[in-house]
C-alpha cells in the first residue's frame, strides 16, 4: 500500500478526475498515477481568473 502523503490529493489517489456531465479523464495533476513525488515534481498550471485551467 502507498504511502498516504503521496496520494494525490486532487483526483484522491484514484489518477481519474470526472466533469459535471460523468467524462472521466486523467487527472492533470498526477498524470493518472494517482500518487505525486515528494521531490516536488508537480507541475502548477496555469489558471484564468475564475480557476479554469488554461489549455
């Protein structure tokens, strides 16, 4: 079993994220492994004004 601190705390350690309408993707924070490292290799993105990620 993981280690909890490394779980990502975006898609909760599953690595797929859904929208309003039920689409499952991969979650953009882990890159769907569901785990982050702890040497800081998490990539911020950029956001809009209203939080939305900019492609």
């Amino acid at each position: 079993m993981a280690d909890r601190n490394q779980h990502c705390k975006a898609c909760e350690g599953e690595g797929m994220l859904a929208d309003d309408e039920g689409w499952q993707y991969s979650c953009p924070v882990c890159g769907g492994a569901g785990s982050v490292a702890e040497n800081g290799t998490t990539k911020i993105m950029e956001v809009d004004e209203n939080n939305r990620l900019l492609d």
